[in-house]
C-alpha cells in the first residue's frame, strides 16, 4: 500500500535545508553548515523531491544546480 504524503505538512527543515542547498550548490558543504551529514542531507532533499513531485537539483561532481 503506497503513502499518501500530504502536501499541507510541508516541514520547515526541508525547506531550510533546500535554500542552503542552493546557496552553497554542495550537499557536503550544506552537511557541514547545517550540522548534519552529507547522507542526512541528501535524503532531506529526496524526501522534499517525493513531496513535489519533480527532481529539484541536477548533481554533477562540480556540485549541484537548480
């Protein structure tokens, strides 16, 4: 049985964790700045992936972009 994931229950950490993504463009620099680590981090943004539907980064080994 899948689960349903209701958008309305949105975690702020996600979001945190998403524009400092975005800021820095590096999961591990993200790890680091936001005291968590790196695999902490990637499901974070997995998790809020799942929740919109869409991949929100394109990861390279130079980092990641919008």
């Amino acid at each position: 049985m899948a689960t349903m994931i209701d958008r309305d229950d949105l975690e702020l950490s996600l979001l945190r964790t998403f524009l400092t993504v975005v800021r820095l463009g590096s999961m591990g620099r993200t790890a680091v700045a936001v005291a968590k680590t790196q695999p902490a981090v990637s499901q974070q943004i997995l998790r809020l992936e799942k929740i919109v539907g869409r991949r929100l980064f394109y990861r390279s080994r130079n980092g990641v972009t919008l």
